[in-house]
C-alpha cells in the first residue's frame, strides 16, 4: 500500500515519488515509520535539482529515505483542525492516528503549495455555478456547506487549538468564487484564501477583525508581508501568495514548505524551537542574513502585539523556480492572546535565551543568531532599529486601524519591549 507524491512546475503535475507506510504501521498514523523514493524516471530527469525536491532534506536521487515516522512534509499536506474533523465525518472515521492514511488519500489532493497527493486528486466535484462575494458573506451556512462538500479547507493549515475554518477558493473571470479545484487554469482570475472566526464568542470575531490590521502594521514594521487582506463582516478574505495567474491563464504553484517540515518535527503538537527554525533558515534559503533578521523581527513584533499562536506551522519557506528559498510572506498573524481557550506562546526561543516566557533576552538571542550571519553586528543595529519601531507601535496601529481597546491593553507590554530592546544597545 503506498501512494503517490507528485509536485508541480513548468506548468503541469509531474510524478515524484512514492511513500509507503511498513506493515503493521497505518495504526500509528504520522507516528508509524514508512519509506519514500522519487519515482526513478523523475530521478533521472531532475537529479540534484533543489527546486524539484518534494522537502527540503529530500534531495533527488536513487536513494531509499527510511524514515521511523512519516516524511514531514507530508504533515503539510495533511488535513488538519478544522478540515480534519470535516474529512473524518464524511469518510465515517473514528477520529484517531488510524485515520491519518486515510485523510491522506482522500484530503491531501489540493494543499497549498506546489505538492499534492494523486490518489486524493482523482474526487470528482459537484458542478456549481459559484458564489458571489455577497453570497460568501451573506449566505454563510450555504457557502460553509458548499466549500466543505467539495474539500476546499485548507490542509496542513492549523492553529495552536486546530478550530479556525479556512478555505481555499478561486475567483473566476466574471467575479464568482469557486472551491479550489473546482475550475480549470484557464478560467482563474485569482486564487483566495477565505476566514472566518473559530467560534462563535466575541473574542473570535475580534481576533479576525483585527487581522487585517495587523498586517498593515507588520508591512509598516518592514516585515515581508502579501497583499492587503479584505475584512468584511466577519469574513476575511486573503489572497494566496503560494499561486499565481501568468500570461494567458498560466497558472504558477509555488513550493511551500512549513518550518516545522525543514526541522523535521515529528507530529502537529510540536511547536519547535526559535533556533532549530534559525539553523533551517540559514541552511535552507538562498540569502541566510537576511532571511534570519527578518524572521528574527517577526519574533519582535509577535512579541510586541502578543500573537502567541507562533509555532512551526505558522511560517514557512517558499520556493520560486528560479531556486529562489527564502521565508514566505507573513500569515497567520493576529493578537491570539485574547483567545477565549487561552494560547500560550507556543515557540520560544531555547533556554537561558528566554528565561521568562515572551521575554526574550534580546541580547542573548544577537549572541545566538551570530553564528548563522556572515555579519553579525546587523543583528544589533537591527535590533536597535527596531527599539524605535516598537516604541512607535501604539500610534502605527492607530493609522492602520487596529481597535482602541487593542492599543490600550497593549500599551504595557510595547513599551517594556522597547526597553528591552533599548538595553541590547546600552
């Protein structure tokens, strides 16, 4: 029993490989150990060719990759939260490890990214004439029941409690949204993400109100972030940065590989650690310093504003087909810390580098980082630069339109940043 690995680019789905779980392990789900090798045809034609790579530490080649549990990246691919729960009821599981492979087959057929799993990409979709934006926002119960029917929930994609609904959907040329996959290339106008609250409290609808600005303070921060997001009652509206519309309805699908996938955590519980994901970085991305200093200042600013659903999942590295690597635009990003449940920070930086949780020792983590840099007095400049951007925070999130009461409650926490931040420099 195996299935089939395959990864897209110059234009069409190519055969990659195979993973095959040992006998008596489909038990132990993403736990049980397995094997994976590229198929040798595609060996053959794309040997050490890093962009053809399904993961990061799978270069291609002849060999066998015995692993004592599954590949990770096909963690990334893998259902979870929310689209677990929705997968698990129609296909009449139990909601357990056993259940892994078959999520697998039939829920990994169209992730973010440029991977997918064959055999789950052979379902048929109901024909439907696609929703107006009006509709997406209006005719809530209807749109839900459409996306989930035709698995247009977003796989590998989770946060710290694995509740928030996400769905991946396509805008056509006359303005209806589609479930991805549903509609040919040539017909796509644009490729979306779409959110909605993970409960029904007022917290929920908060947090996801308060997403869109926080992008616009993280873009005024100078971190790496896409496109303005569309907030419109209760209803956040993404556009993907892992897909793109060429000439003539081509369609680009770039790589997208979490952190937690190049550290080779080994289940969805494992947040990871803020070095681990720096050693990926520098040994992974095309330009190590500065790939470092900025995921170093999205620390800051997660910090800062306390978005504290910050583990492995939650940022990846994407993969241009020029073998471009560096980390991907910001996602993902919003003030967690007023969840009803409570998350905690869930990565954090190692040891004596953050003694007290959400307080890191700036100083420490500069003397940390400085092996991975070729100049590791950036890491100081970067860190004094931004003391004053953090300082400023208050008045930036009041521009990019972040709640009041938001900035009040945060106050506190900006302005001990800031000191922090002030004595790295004294």
């Amino acid at each position: 029993m195996k299935c089939t690995v395959e990864i897209f680019f110059d234009g069409c789905w190519r055969k990659a490989g195979f993973f095959e779980p040992d006998e008596n392990q489909l038990d132990l789900g993403v736990s049980g150990s397995g094997r994976f090798d590229y198929d040798i045809d595609y060996a053959v034609q794309y040997i050490a060719q890093s962009y053809c790579q399904v993961g990061v530490r799978y270069p291609v080649n002849f060999e066998l990759y015995r692993e004592t549990s599954w590949p990770m990246f096909l963690l990334d691919l893998l259902p979870s939260g929310a689209g677990r729960r929705v997968w698990i009821k129609r296909l009449g599981l139990v909601d357990n490890e056993g259940a892994d492979w078959h999520l697998l087959l039939n829920g990994a057929g169209n992730p973010p990214g440029n991977l997918r799993i064959q055999e789950a990409s052979r379902r048929l979709l109901v024909d439907h004439p696609g929703f107006t934006k009006g509709d997406v926002v209006d005719r809530y119960e209807d749109f839900i029941e459409y996306a989930e029917t035709n698995g247009a929930l977003v796989a590998g994609a989770t946060d710290v409690q694995g509740e928030a609904p996400k769905f991946l959907m396509n805008r056509d040329r006359r303005g209806r949204w589609h479930a991805d996959g549903a509609l040919p290339d040539s017909e796509i106008e644009k490729f979306w993400l779409i959110k909605f609250p993970r409960g029904s409290t007022e917290q929920d609808r908060l947090i996801l109100k308060n997403e869109a600005p926080y992008y616009e303070v993280a873009r005024c921060f100078g971190l790496r972030v896409g496109e303005p997001l569309d907030y419109v009652d209760n209803s956040l509206f993404i556009s993907r940065f892992d897909r793109s519309v060429k000439m003539e309805g081509r369609v680009e699908r770039y790589g997208l590989e979490t952190l937690a996938s190049s550290t080779a955590l080994s289940s969805f519980g494992s947040y990871g650690s803020h070095l681990s994901f720096c050693q990926a970085i520098a040994k992974y991305s095309s330009f190590p310093d500065q790939e470092i200093l900025e995921y170093l200042m999205r620390d800051i600013l997660n910090v800062a504003l306390r978005n504290t659903d910050n583990h492995g999942r939650n940022t990846a590295l994407i993969k241009y087909p020029s073998g471009k690597v560096e980390l991907s635009p910001l996602y993902d990003f919003a003030p967690m810390f007023l969840d009803h449940e409570g998350i905690a920070r869930a990565s954090r930086w190692d040891g004596e580098l953050e003694t007290e949780i959400g307080r890191p020792v700036w100083g420490r983590v500069a003397e940390a980082l400085s092996v991975y840099v070729t100049k590791p007095e950036k890491i100081k400049i970067v860190l004094k630069r931004c003391a004053l951007l953090v300082e400023k925070l208050p008045e930036t999130m009041q521009q990019c339109g972040v709640d009041e009461f938001l900035i009040e409650r945060l106050a506190g926490r900006i302005q001990v940043v800031s000191e922090d931040l002030l004595d790295v420099g004294r």
